[in-house]
C-alpha cells in the first residue's frame, strides 16, 4: 500500500540529543539506544471515518520521536498498518450501503491527505491487512503448531494459559484486565471459550463476510495478530519502538507481545513500549463510539493552517491527557503569526542556544512544552529588536520545521 509524500528535512548544525522515552513495560524513563537504524511500529487506523485529533496527536508523536532520531544521525526504519477489513469497517459499510472496499479506500486516502498536510513523516512501509492476509495466516500457523491454540466453531483462538510473560506490557492485573477486554474488543462471554481472556486469532467465513482462502481454511484474521504478523515481517523480534495510543497497551500490544513470543519461542516482541494519552473534548475522550468528535480533516476543509493544529497540540506532552477546543486552536494561530513574523525579520538574537534548548528538550522524553517555550522566548526577544545576527531567523525556521515540524 502507498504510502504519502515525505516533506524535505534541513540538516541543523552540530549533533541531535540521544532520545529518551517512557516504557511502558517497565514503568520508566529509558534510552532509546538503537544503533545506527531505529526500527519503529505505529499501530494505524482502521479506516471506516476520518481521523480525529486524538489518532492524529499520536502520528504527531511518533513523527517527534522519528525526528529527533533523524536529528541524532539515526537511520528510521518506520512501518505502520491500516486495518483496512474488520469488524467496525464492515458495520459501517453496511450503514451506509457501500461497499467496504471502497469505504476504506476514501478514508485511507483521507488520511493520506491529512498526513501530508500535517508534515507527518510517512513510514517505510504503509502496509494494510488485506494485502496481508496469507502473511498473517502462516503467522497463526505457526503459533497453531506450537500448541498454544485451540479452534472453536471454526475461529481459531490463542489460550491464554500459553501466554508466555503474560502482561509483560501493560503490567495489569488479571482483574483489571478482565474489566478491559469487553471494553476494548474482547468477547469474554462466548460460550466455549477456555478462558475468558483467550482471544481471537482467525475469523472463520460468516456468509456475506469477506474471507481468504489460506492455509487455515476460509476466513480472515483477528485484530491483535495483524500487528505482530506484520511488525516481525517488517522489523524483526526485538525491534525498538512499539507505539500507539494508551488504550493499545492491553489487550493489543499485551496479546501482540505472547504471540510474538509463540510464533518465535524468542522475545520480547519490542525493546520500548511507548503510549499515548487520550485526546478529549468537553470532558470525555474523543471516540467514533461516542461521537464528540474533531477530525483534521474538517479543519482543513475549514481552510484551517495545518501548521496551526500542529502548533495547537505540541504544548501538550504525550503521556498526558488534554482537551482539544476550538480556543486551543485560535491561540496556536496567533502564536503561528508571531514565529513567522519574527523568522522573516532581517535579525534577530543567536540562534545556537535555541537550537540546543530544543534538542535537550525534545530528548527528554519529548518535552515539546518545553521546546515550544525556546522558540517563544526567541520570537519575543527578535520581535523586541533585540540581536543583530543576520543568520539566526534562517536558522529558527530550519529548527522548527525540522524538529517541530511546523514550517514558518
């Protein structure tokens, strides 16, 4: 699957900050110590409506931390999935009498657009899970023939006894899990299970479903196992970023992780854990499931800036939950107009400390408020008329383009 165009990144001068992120997994602030390439997986849409500003502060992290990489002379490896046949994509479809088929294209092609428009760096490789499909099957072939599987009216599901490290990654309770998984996906209460939290692997065919004919027989995968089949074709075991937002962690990354571990009688899955706090809107979470709603798209449409929606969600750090709101946006523009009124100034103050303001900022575990506020007191100082260096406005547009992302 095609992915979306790359915007151009300006070498800065001297040598980025090694990155420092939060593990879920283990609970801490650790190095992201990869070598020379960084091997990095971002759970993607699943495509039955637009993307929403929550899914889109995700990418927006990501991309952070793909920069900040780059910046610090690593190679990204970057795959991302799109969920482009399940269970909520087919409903919708149904809904509104259209094919599925042609429902995901329009919104993966949405998607596409608000990427490009946003300066989100694209993945090596945008693969989606129809293209998938034999992929994913040998993949649960090979985890049948461990043992850990069991079939149940033709679905094929993985035992959660098997589960090697069984929450190596969300670090919950079984009783917190438990209360999860219906929340997230799960069916604990179909009859016979062996567990409640066994969960799904292969989706027999139902009549009037899409289904492949594989070496499973007839039908298309689970959702968990998508990701892990397609992550270690991709990547390999042991790659170093696993990303996504914070409601992944259990079950998708949990249940991602013990199929790795299966299929490869190896592990972990991936070295880092890294999570996404929610994006909210009058005070709830911004869900399809409850409608509240702001897509980046709509924006656009609006003939809102993309770099002022980005500029809107940088003060916000990643692991904290936020509310989006309509007053957030106004002030991200007015603080667009007064970055690029200054970086259009003939001078300004030295540029050196701000560059490296941000890069120490960025590397500690994306403190983008942080960041933000260097550029700021840069911008006050030269629209003050302080500094007489004639390079410093060039160099602040190259930092916040290439750091930041948002182009002056």
């Amino acid at each position: 699957m095609r992915s979306w165009p790359a915007p151009d990144l300006v070498r800065l001068p001297g040598d980025g900050v090694p990155l420092r992120v939060h593990d879920t997994a283990s609970g801490g602030i650790r190095p992201l110590d990869t070598g020379p390439a960084a091997r990095m997986y971002v759970c993607g849409i699943t495509p039955y409506d637009a993307a929403h500003m929550g899914h889109i502060f995700t990418y927006l992290t990501f991309d952070l931390v793909g920069r900040v990489l780059r910046d610090a002379g690593h190679r990204v490896d970057y795959v991302q999935n799109v969920t482009d046949v399940d269970d909520p994509l087919l409903e919708r479809a149904r809904q509104n009498g259209e094919d599925w088929r042609e429902l995901a294209e329009r919104e993966i092609q949405i998607f596409r657009e608000d990427m490009a428009a946003l300066r989100i760096l694209p993945p090596r490789a945008y693969v989606g899970v129809v293209e998938s499909v034999q992929l994913i099957a040998d993949f649960v072939d090979r985890i049948r023939a461990s043992g850990a599987t069991y079939e149940l009216e033709g679905d094929i599901y993985f035992s959660v006894a098997d589960a090697a490290k069984f929450g190596e990654v969300s670090g919950l309770s079984r009783n917190q899990m438990a209360e999860l998984f219906p929340e997230r996906g799960g069916d604990p209460e179909r009859p016979g299970k062996k567990d409640p939290l066994d969960w799904l692997l292969w989706r027999a065919e139902r009549p009037g479903e899409p289904a492949w004919e594989t070496v499973l027989g007839r039908g298309r995968p689970g959702w968990h196992v998508e990701c892990s089949a397609i992550s270690l074709n991709e990547l390999g075991m042991g790659f170093d970023l696993n990303g996504g937002g914070d409601d992944l962690a259990f079950p998708h990354h949990e249940m991602g992780a013990a199929e790795a571990r299966c299929a490869t009688a190896t592990g972990p899955h991936a070295r880092i854990y890294m999570h996404v706090g929610m994006v909210g809107l009058d005070g709830e979470k911004m869900s399809k499931s409850r409608g509240n709603l702001v897509f980046a798209s709509a924006l656009r449409e609006r003939g809102v800036d993309p770099m002022a929606v980005r500029l809107a969600m940088l003060p916000h750090h990643y692991r904290t939950a936020w509310q989006w709101s309509e007053e957030l946006l106004q002030e991200a523009s007015r603080r667009l107009a007064r970055w690029r009124a200054a970086a259009e100034l003939s001078t300004g103050p030295d540029a050196a400390p701000v560059l490296e303001r941000v890069r120490a900022a960025l590397a500690d575990d994306l403190d983008t408020a942080g960041a933000v506020s260097a550029l700021d007191d840069w911008v006050e100082r030269a629209s003050a008329g302080e500094g007489g260096d004639s390079a410093a406005p060039a160099l602040v547009r190259d930092i916040a383009d290439t750091l930041l992302g948002v182009r002056l």
